[in-house]
C-alpha cells in the first residue's frame, strides 16, 4: 500500500526524541509538510529542512499546557490536516507511595499527558471541519490499557483518560470527517526517563520482559494474518 502525504500539513507535538521525532522523518519521506514541536527545540535541529520526496519539517517550540503557545503555533504555522499527540511523559518523575505524591507532582504529569492532549485537539479542529477533512492520533501507552510499569499513578491515571477522550471525540468528530485514533505502544526506553527505568530492573526481569513481548507480538500477527 502507497502512503503518502503531499502538500500535507502535519504538526507532531512531542517530537524531540524518540517516537515522535522518527514519526516527523516518517512523514516528511512521505512529502508531508511537518511541524515538529517541542519545549527542546535544540533536540529537533537534525530534523529540519528538505526531503527528497518533497516534504520538509520545520522545528517550533511549544509549551502544550500553555493554550497562549497554542494559539501562537497555530497562528504562525497552522492550519494542519493532520495532529499526532506525543507529548507526555513522567516529568522526570519516580514512583512514590501514594501518600507521598503532592497535588503539583499529579497534576504535572497529567497536564502535559492528558490536559495538552484536549487543548491542541481543541486548537486544530476548527480548521479541520473547515475542511471537512481531519486526522488526529495520540501516541498513549500500554499504561493506557493496564497498570503501569512506572507504577506512577498519575501517568496511568492520565493515559487512560487520554484514550478515555479519544473515543468521545471520535464520536463528537466523525461526522465532520475527522477521524481520531489513539496507539498504545509497549515499552521503549526512548527518553532518559524510559532509560533510568529500564536500567532499574534485573537482568532477569528484562530478559523475561522481552521474551513476553515478542510472544505478544506474533501473537497479534497472526491474529492479523
């Protein structure tokens, strides 16, 4: 099947390490038009410019808890046919007792998961049902679906809000031809955080966590097939 993006506009938020910058070089070979934000901007440079296809990715910085930087976004590089959601994270947080984890540490996490989620879904709308025409994806997690690894209560507390809200815009959006959709990707140690918590565990916890995951793995593939 033939993919491709051309004269596209495609803003991936979150887009400064891991999933989300191979998601920007993923669309530009494709010819889309992408804007890849992030708060590290910095990390983004190697992205920018030209590809062969004919797309391109420009580099912006964005503060997805803030509707002001948004709107700034928006305003300078919008509208967009396309928002994939990847900005998240644990904040650098670690695992606590619930009785020792502070409103601000919650709310931290679940803003930049879940709050940023909803406000650039709010901000790209209306240009989409201009259109009629729209594609939001959310890069969630596994944490999304069961209890998470992290053992963070906010960060699987706001990741299965996120696909929460996924379905319910999905429903409200459809009907303008904008079709929402979230991933739940298992573990990736894409981030110093990932790599910190990856580091924690024994060797025989990673060597039996990879061994469940390739079982996962062609289990669902040959439930596709």
């Amino acid at each position: 099947m033939l993919i491709e993006f051309k004269g596209k506009r495609i803003l991936v938020a979150g887009a400064a390490r891991g999933i989300g910058h191979a998601i920007s070089r993923a669309f530009a070979t494709r010819g889309g038009r992408v804007v890849a934000a992030d708060l590290l901007v910095d990390r983004m440079l190697d992205l920018v410019g030209a590809d062969a296809s004919g797309g391109n990715i420009e580099a912006h910085k964005i503060d997805v808890t803030e509707p002001a930087s948004i709107d700034s976004l928006l305003h300078s590089a919008g509208p967009f046919d396309v928002l994939v959601y990847v900005a998240g994270g644990v904040r650098g947080q670690r695992a606590q007792p619930l009785e020792q984890v502070t409103p601000d540490a919650f709310r931290d996490i679940v803003d930049v998961n879940l709050t940023g989620c909803f406000l650039l879904a709010k901000a790209v709308t209306p240009g989409m049902k201009v259109r009629g025409t729209g594609r939001i994806v959310t890069i969630s997690s596994r944490a999304g679906l069961a209890t998470s690894l992290t053992s963070i209560q906010s960060y699987a507390a706001a990741k299965h809000a996120q696909i929460g809200l996924v379905k319910q815009l999905a429903s409200e959006l459809g009907p303008f031809g904008i079709t929402v959709n979230s991933v739940a990707p298992g573990f990736m140690a894409t981030s110093p955080d990932y790599e910190r918590q990856w580091a924690s565990y024994s060797e025989e916890f990673r060597r039996q966590f990879a061994e469940v995951s390739k079982t996962e793995r062609l289990s669902a593939s040959a439930f596709q097939s």
